[in-house]
C-alpha cells in the first residue's frame, strides 16, 4: 500500500508540476526562433531553464546520500543516466564545459552567461557542442530537447514500474528515493527563508487583518 501511495504523489508531482509546467514552460522557450545564426531567441534563459531542470532531476536521482547538503548542484547524476541519455556521447565533453564554470555556474548562468567562453546559440544540429572557427557553440535547443525527452521516459517508467535506477534492485527502491527526495524539498526552508518568515509574514499578516478588519466595519 505504501508504495501506491508513494507512486502515486510522485506521478502527481509529474502531473501537476513537472510536464504541467517546467517541461511546458521549456518547450515554450524551444519555440521562440532565433536569428539565422541561432543567436537570440531567449537563448540564454533557456539554458539557465534547462540547467535548473536538471539540477531539480539531478537532485532527486542521486543514489548517493545527500545528507543535509540540500543546495548542492547536482548536475551529472542526471546527465550520466545513459538510459535517459542513450544519445548523449558526448558526456565528456559536457563535463568539461560544465567545469568551465567551477562550482560557480548558478550565478554565471544569471549574471554573466553570455560573457563566458562558450557562446549560446539555438540551432538544428543534434550536438550539444560545435566548434565555429574560434567560437565554442553551446547548442541550447539540441539539448532542451534531450532533458524534456528523458523528463518523460522518467515519467513513462514510473507509470509502467520499470523505473529502477544503476544501484537499485528493483523498482521500489527508486520511488521511495524519489519519494523521500521530494518531502526533504518540501519541507526544506533555508536559513534566510526562515528569517524572512518570522519578520516579514507576521507584519504582513497583521497588516492585512487590519484592513480587512476595518473595511468590514465600514
């Protein structure tokens, strides 16, 4: 019975976030077109999208105990998956590209993508990286497409029980770790959050009965 439940709040959180909204929204990003370079066309927020996608499944897919370290990026747990990326040879350089940025990448991704050594770009080829003269391409459409791809097997296995990852004897084992990765989420409130919480919500509250409170008198 436990195990029902539990795979059903994980197809749930497929369902009512992960295909509802963050594979949508990122397809959504696929279909702006760029210029006839590939240059444009909110390339760099779809990988800053794309890279968020795959630290979220990163995350929830690491065999290894993530202890109390809750924001550590978590990139290759899900990039490795050579069932989910059966198309993907070319791993190693993408861990080269992803060292480039050290374990800086979520404020290089924000603040200053386009300033690095790699240019973005959105084109048709189905590689993730092209060499252009002096110019690194980093293919963003090509592999916004292969993260939404493996997002759905995942959700397939799920529904059909077959979804057991490298370690795993069987196909409970996988949820329950699925299923246990997105409570500790749920659940998680960092440090600033919690200060937030406690000075900003309870003025906001007060100030909201407040009102109500006397636009009900009047």
């Amino acid at each position: 019975m436990q195990y029902a439940d539990h795979k059903n709040s994980v197809l749930k959180f497929f369902d009512e976030y992960a295909l509802k909204y963050l594979v949508s929204d990122l397809e959504m990003l696929d279909s702006i077109k760029a210029d006839d370079n590939g240059i444009g066309g909110c390339a760099i927020p779809q990988a800053i999208s794309t890279f968020s996608a795959v630290d979220l499944f990163g995350f929830l897919l690491d065999t290894q105990d993530v202890g109390s370290n809750i924001t550590k990026m978590r990139l290759m747990p899900f990039l490795k998956n050579k069932d989910l990326f059966p198309t993907i040879d070319e791993v190693k350089k993408m861990e080269d590209f992803l060292n480039s940025f050290r374990d800086d990448i979520r404020s290089i991704m924000t603040h200053r993508f386009f300033l690095a050594k790699y240019d973005i770009a959105k084109l048709p080829e189905t590689s993730l990286l092209i060499q252009n003269d002096d110019k690194r391409i980093f293919n963003v459409s090509y592999f916004t497409k292969l993260v939404v791809s493996a997002i759905r097997e995942i959700y397939n296995k799920i529904k059909n029980d077959v979804f057991i990852l490298p370690g795993d004897k069987k196909n409970e084992e996988t949820i329950e770790r699925f299923y246990n990765r997105l409570e500790l989420l749920r659940s998680y409130e960092s440090e600033s959050y919690q200060i937030a919480s406690a000075e900003v919500y309870p003025t906001l509250t007060e100030t909201l009965t407040v009102q109500t409170t006397q636009s009900l008198n009047r």
